[in-house]
C-alpha cells in the first residue's frame, strides 16, 4: 500500500484543497430535527449525511473520538459504520484519539485503529508522545502498510506554554518534541518527501508553526485551531512549506454547523448540508489566497 503521506498529498492536490472537515458532532450544535432521535441514530444519520455531502470536496476527515464516546457503545456503533463509509467514498480517515500508553496497551490501541480488521480501521491517528518512543512504536508498526499518524507537538489550547514552551537545553519544549517526532518519522518519508509521522500543530500559535516549519521541513502538519478556535487564514499560511504544502488544516464546527452563522439565518434547518459545502468552498478559497500571498513573500 503506498505511503500514507504520499496518499494524503495526493488527495490534497487532487481535491485542491488542504482543508480537513474534524468530524465533531456535538450534540448541543446538531440541527434540531437530529435532536429528536435516539443518539446513536442522529450521529449515524449526521455523520453519514456529512461524509455523502463533503466526499467531493475533502482531501479528509478527522473523527474526534470523544464526540461519539460520550454515548457509549451507541455512539461507537455509529462511529464505526460512518468511518468505513467515509472510507469506501475514498476519504482519508484520521481517527483523533491522542493515544499515549505503552507495552500492550498500546498494541491493542493501535490494532484497533490500524489494523485493516479493526473495528475501527482507519488511515490515521493522532497520538500523544510524551511516554517516549515505546509509546509510538506499535503504531508505527503499521506504517509499512500505509498507515500514518500525528504526534502532538505544539497544541492550539490557550494553557499549551505552560508546559510546552518549557526550556530544555536552551530550547522551548515543543521543538525538542518536533525534533524527536523527526528523527522517529524519518524512515517513513515516502516518494513526497513527507513523513508517514506528522505533527499536531495549533494554528492559535502562528510564530511557533513558522518556527517548527523551519525546523521540520520533511513533516506534514496536523493545524487545528483555524475558524472558531480563532486563527486566521494568514496564521495558517505561516505553517505552509516552501511549495506551499505540507499542511492539512483541520475546520470543526465551522463546517459542521455552518447553518447556525448569522448569513445563512434565511436558510432552514434542514439545509444545513448545503451551508456546510458553501462554508467548505469559501474557507478553502480563503486558504488558497492566503498560501498564495504567503508564496509571494519568499
């Protein structure tokens, strides 16, 4: 199978854009007709719905575990059937769990999300690894089968320095986790010149992602914190590589729930696909001049 981080380049162009829709269905945002069903039937219905809406439009998607863990064994059943549709339309699935245990743990972790009869197989995960290199390890197992993942290195939160900018050896602590996160992907770069092994980058930190851009050249960046988290399309654009690539920048409930903004107040609830597809095309119109303007700069 090829390379996970060639496959994501690829839909990335193919798709031209570099947005990823982060499956987050809250249940407090959902349109209100979903609100009437049973929960493990308004995430199948919205998430099916969402992935059939965007599979033209999006290079991937990330599911955020939590939203569907919150019901149990309900919302898992949901997230199960949506990942594999997701999958079957030819979506890159990124499973957003922040794995970081050890030993066998983390081998059942990473069967359950990488292996191919996994009830939750996917493309990717992301993962924490502050438990060192034993951490990663069983999930870079599946990389030679063309699996990936991203490694938490400078995370968009507002209490991230508190640890994260910590100074290690005259270095804040986020670019000695880059360097590792490095040094750990560099036998999966794949015909790209990515790495199989990318990074979790907050787009809240734009200084930050430009320096850990300089200091990663080779590594794709997972960027949350764009739209509602507040970072701005120039903020992201800093995270982009030379080529103008190397980023997939995650948008939640921006896509997700764009029928509740203000401009689409004319717009029924139950149209609010179609306020997700036209919130997707213009964030991604955005994005594009916004690397543009960036490129111009160098």
């Amino acid at each position: 199978m090829t390379n996970f981080a060639d496959r994501l380049l690829e839909q990335i162009r193919r798709k031209q854009s570099p947005l990823c829709v982060g499956m987050d269905p809250k249940w407090d945002l959902l349109p209100p007709p979903f609100r009437t069903l049973e929960p493990e039937a308004a995430l199948l219905r919205f998430s099916l719905e969402m992935v059939e809406s965007l599979a033209e439009l999006v290079p991937a998607m990330k599911f955020q575990v939590a939203f569907y863990e919150r019901f149990g064994s309900a919302g898992f059943r949901a997230l199960e059937q949506a990942v594999r549709r997701a999958r079957a339309l030819q979506i890159l699935v990124i499973i957003d769990c922040k794995r970081g245990d050890i030993g066998s743990t983390a081998q059942e972790y990473a069967r359950a999300y990488l292996d191919e009869e996994g009830p939750l197989a996917c493309d990717a995960v992301t993962l924490n690894p502050y438990l060192g290199w034993d951490s990663l390890e069983p999930f870079l197992a599946f990389f030679p089968r063309g699996k990936g993942a991203f490694a938490l290195v400078r995370t968009s939160n507002p209490s991230a320095p508190d640890l994260q900018d910590l100074d290690v050896a005259g270095h804040p602590l986020f670019e000695t986790v880059g360097n590792k996160v490095k040094e750990w992907g560099s036998p999966f770069v794949g015909e790209s010149g990515y790495s199989s092994l990318g990074a979790v980058v907050g787009a809240t930190y734009p200084q930050e992602a430009e320096r850990l851009r300089q200091v990663l050249p080779d590594t794709f960046f997972l960027l949350p914190g764009y739209g509602t988290q507040g970072a701005s399309e120039a903020d992201i654009a800093l995270a982009f590589d030379r080529k103008g690539e190397g980023v997939l920048v995650n948008s939640s409930r921006a896509i997700l729930f764009a029928y509740r903004d203000p401009i689409y107040v004319d717009l029924p609830p139950q149209r609010y696909l179609d306020a997700s597809q036209t919130a997707f095309k213009q964030a991604t119109n955005r994005i594009r001049n916004a690397i543009d303007e960036r490129m111009k700069d160098r």
